[in-house]
C-alpha cells in the first residue's frame, strides 16, 4: 500500500503554527477556556511577548 503525498515525518514551519495559533486565538472555543480558567489567562498575558522557543 502506497500513499502519495504524505510524509508524517514532515513539519510545519514556524509561520503555519504562528497561522493556527492565530485562528485558535480568535476561536469561540478559546473564549470559552480563558473564561473559565482565569488563572489561564493572567498566565498568557504574562508570557505575551516572551521568547520561549530558542
């Protein structure tokens, strides 16, 4: 059995993830996480900014 085209091995680059973050930020379900956990969100408006990837 052959598939073309998919390599799992493949990943995304830095500005696919940055793409998706983006769109799951603005997610009514990321909404609903952040009204729910408060602590969560003074946790990310905490790290905003910050380089956490070297």
């Amino acid at each position: 059995m052959t598939f073309k085209g998919l390599n799992l091995l493949d990943m995304e680059t830095e500005d696919q993830y940055r793409k998706k973050a983006s769109v799951y930020r603005t997610s009514p379900e990321y909404g609903k996480m952040i009204s729910l956990y408060p602590v969560l969100q003074t946790t990310i408006k905490d790290c905003k900014g910050e380089n956490l990837v070297a």
